[in-house]
C-alpha cells in the first residue's frame, strides 16, 4: 500500500513538472555577421570569423578615470530619483513573482474556533458548546499540466526583463552625467575664450579709438571695433548662462548637491579611457547590451504564456483537506476520540467556453510573434547605434586633427594681421576679419571636442556598458 501511494505521489511530481509551452529558441540575428568597422565598411561573413568580443563585465570606473567625475557618477548612482524608482518598480517585480510561485506549493492554515450558545427547549434553557481545532489546505490545483508553471515561469522572465531594464537605466544614467559633465567642462572652456576674445576685443576698440583721434583710422573703423566688442560681450553673457545651467543639470541627475570642491580646475581632456575596438567586431557583442536581454526575457515569458493558455483546454483538479479536533468541551478537545478530518478533491472541465479559451491561445501565440518583432527590431536599432558610434569615432579623430590645424592657422593669421595693421600696411578690416576668425576657430574646436568626447560615452553606452565593477 504504502509503495502505491509513493509511485501515485511520483506520478503527481513528475506531471507537476511538466508544461506546455513551445521549446524556446533563440532566433537568427537579422543583422550582418559583424558590425562596420571604423570605416563604415561592412565585412563578409569570411571575415567574421575573426570575431572578437567586447568585454561585457568592463566597470564604469575602469572606463571614466577622471577622479571628479568618478564622484558624481557614484553619488548619482546612490541619489538619483529616476534610478531609485527603477529599483523600486524592480523589487515589485521581484514580489509578483514570488507570489506566483507560491501558487505551485499548497498553502497550509490553521482554525481554532469555539462557540457557546444558550437557547430555550421544552420550557428550559439548554447551553451547548463547541470546540474546534483544524490543518487543512484549501483549494490547491494540481498542476498537472503546467499552467501554474508556465504563469510561473511568465513571471520570472518579467522580472528578470525588468532587472535588465533597471541595468539599462543604469548605464544611462552613468552616460548622461558624463555627458552633462562634458558639457559643463566645454561651456566653461568657452567661457574662457570669451573672456580673452572680449579682452582682445577692448583692447582693439582702444586702439582703434586713439587711431581715430590721431587721424589714423575713420569713424567706419570705430564703428567696426565697437560691433566686435559687443558681440563678445553678448557672447560672454551667454557663456555664462549656459554653465550655469549645466550645473543645475548636473544637480538633477545626482539627485544631490555638488561634492564639495567639485568646480577645481579642469580641462576638456582625457575623462576616459576607451581602448581601440577591434576593426572586426561580431554582432554577437550587441547580444550582451541590456535591452536586448530584457527583449529576450519578453519572448521567453510570451512563449510560457502560450503554455498556461494550451493547458486551459484541460481538466484541473483542486484539493481540499483538513483534519482536526473537535469536542463540546473544551477540555476534551485533544481527547484521542475526538478526531475529525475532511477530504474534498474537485475537477473542472472546460465543455463550452464559446471559443473563449481558442481566443485566448491565439492572442498569446499573437503576443509571442510580436515579442519576436520587438526582440528582432531591439537587435537592428542597437546594430545602427553601434555601427553609428565606431563609424564616429574615427572620422571625430580625423576632424578634430583638421580642426587643430585650422586654429593653429588662424592664430598665425590674427598675429600677423595686428602686426600689419599696427604698422599700417594693412586695413582694419583684415584685422577684424582675424579676430572674428580665430574666435570662431577656438568655438568649433572646442565643441568638435566636446562632440568626440560624447561619442566615446556613446561607444560605451551602446556596447552595453558595465555592470560588475573591479575595486
């Protein structure tokens, strides 16, 4: 007896265990073999052989070494509301899949009750008692054919999408504090240039007014140099302006106040430290980007939901069991012959739904086609952002050299230009058209660095960031 009811609870076990959802497979990248390289050239699938993959475990402090930007960095990543409200939405997750998952366990309670009623009989009042004290579970379903499971298994993949988008979050919040960080460094740099473009400009507007008075130079120049020397002052005002806002962005995205000694003095240089990416690179590196993950998790959740809609169309069974005690006193309560128990096993079976349970297989079939679509379209947008950021950063390396060039040019061509109109060789105008050159060159190669710097944060963020950090 006792080997039949342990190979009945086999049995039980073992269907319990089964489901009915489709085997999951991951589809074909619908990309190409391996991304451009640095050149927007694409290589063929001989070429890809030679893969090589990005390290996905790359920390955020190996990759932004300057030390101030480490810092507000950590301290937006400990402060930031949009961050923690991420973690929070994550542990709700977290929490809906924990009570899922109960559902696959019987849930045992505990009943104690008691009663004392008088009431009148044949002209007499007559007092009864009851006492009761019961175990029981009720209404657990055998899953006998994974539905339980399979709601299961749905709920796991959406918390486990979630994390991946609470870590998505993550690295977007590390890019868009460099990003600010950058862009204040870039203001205040122009900022500077402002200031020695105003002082070279007042400097000129003097010179040109002392001209004016001796004779040397006309009203037209006079009106000129006051043009200019406006100009760098509505600039300037400006400048000024904008790093103060980057700073109060700055403030938003750390969800606290600047570290103390935060402005000390910086340039516009190496924030980070980005190692040469191969010229070969896989599409398989873009597998281990964040969203792509959380894409996948979807699918994998769309295919258990198809497996709790087919095990619809079967029978379920419900359990319902308790066993107790029970007595008219209560200090025979626990007495050996005042045993009762209860056993009550029900099954439901589907007849006629009007279609309602093909509907529901066909909208979760519809669902899980539609998370291919998304999964496919996540792989094709991040190949475009990854192919776009190494294309860029070669031809920023490119420009930029360019750029240095021009404004080396440009500061030859303003010192001889002042030296010429100083010894009266040439006009105004050609000094001012200097002037206005040089500025304009420092301009374009201070924000031509600022974009490059930007797409280094944007190869980073694109090839999925970092999640385990390496003290």
């Amino acid at each position: 007896m006792a080997r039949k009811h342990l190979a009945a609870g086999a049995l039980l076990f073992m269907l319990g265990g089964c489901t009915l959802a489709p085997h999951y497979h991951r589809p074909d990248l619908p990309v190409a073999e391996t991304l451009p390289d640095t050149q927007g050239k694409q290589h063929n699938g001989a070429a890809a052989t030679k893969e090589t993959v990005i390290d996905a475990e790359l920390g955020w402090r190996e990759f932004f070494v300057d030390s101030q930007l480490q810092r507000l960095i950590e301290t937006a990543l400990n402060n930031n509301r949009d961050l923690r409200a991420s973690a929070l939405t994550l542990e709700s997750y977290q929490a809906q899949y924990r009570i899922q998952r109960s559902a696959l366990f019987p849930s045992v309670n505990g009943d104690g009750s008691g009663s004392k009623q008088r009431t009148l009989s044949g002209g007499n009042y007559v007092t009864a008692e009851t006492y009761s004290a019961s175990v029981g579970v009720t209404a657990y379903e055998l899953d006998l054919y994974g539905r339980v499971r399979s709601l299961k298994d749905k709920a796991l993949e959406e918390y486990l999408a979630m994390e991946e988008t609470y870590r998505s979050n993550r690295i977007s919040l590390v890019a868009e504090v460099t990003t600010a960080y950058l862009s204040w460094l870039a203001d205040r740099e122009l900022l500077i240039v402002t200031e020695d473009t105003k002082t070279i400009e007042e400097e000129s507007f003097h010179l040109i007014e002392q001209r004016t008075q001796q004779g040397l130079a006309t009203q037209l120049d006079l009106a000129q140099a006051r043009t200019s020397l406006e100009t760098a002052k509505a600039n300037l005002a400006k400048y000024n302006r904008q790093v103060a806002q980057d700073l109060n962005n700055l403030t938003l995205l750390l969800g606290a106040p600047l570290p103390a000694g935060f402005a000390e003095k910086k340039s516009l240089g190496e924030q980070m430290a980005l190692s040469a990416v191969p010229s070969q690179l896989s599409s398989l590196v873009l597998l281990q980007r964040p969203d792509i993950i959380a894409a996948e998790h979807q699918l994998k959740g769309a295919h258990a939901q198809i497996g709790a809609a087919r095990a619809a169309f079967f029978p379920s069974i419900s359990l319902t069991a308790n066993a107790g005690k029970i007595s008219g006193e209560l200090s025979d309560l626990f007495d050996s012959n005042s045993g009762t128990w209860l056993f009550s096993p029900s099954v439901n079976l589907p007849i006629f739904t009007a279609g309602k349970l093909e509907a529901e297989l066909d909208v979760a079939k519809i669902s899980k086609d539609l998370s291919v679509a998304q999964y496919e379209k996540a792989i094709q947008t991040a190949f475009r952002e990854v192919a776009d950021a190494l294309v860029a950063s070669e031809t920023y390396r490119e420009q930029l050299k360019a750029q240095k060039a021009n404004l080396e040019a440009n500061q030859e061509y303003y010192a001889l230009a002042r030296s010429r109109y100083e010894q009266g060789v040439d006009s105004f105008l050609t000094l001012l058209d200097a002037q206005r050159s040089l500025y304009s060159s420092r301009q374009l190669y201070l924000n031509l660095k600022l974009l490059q710097q930007v797409n280094q944060v944007t190869v980073y963020k694109t090839l999925g960031g970092g999640w385990k950090e390496r003290r």
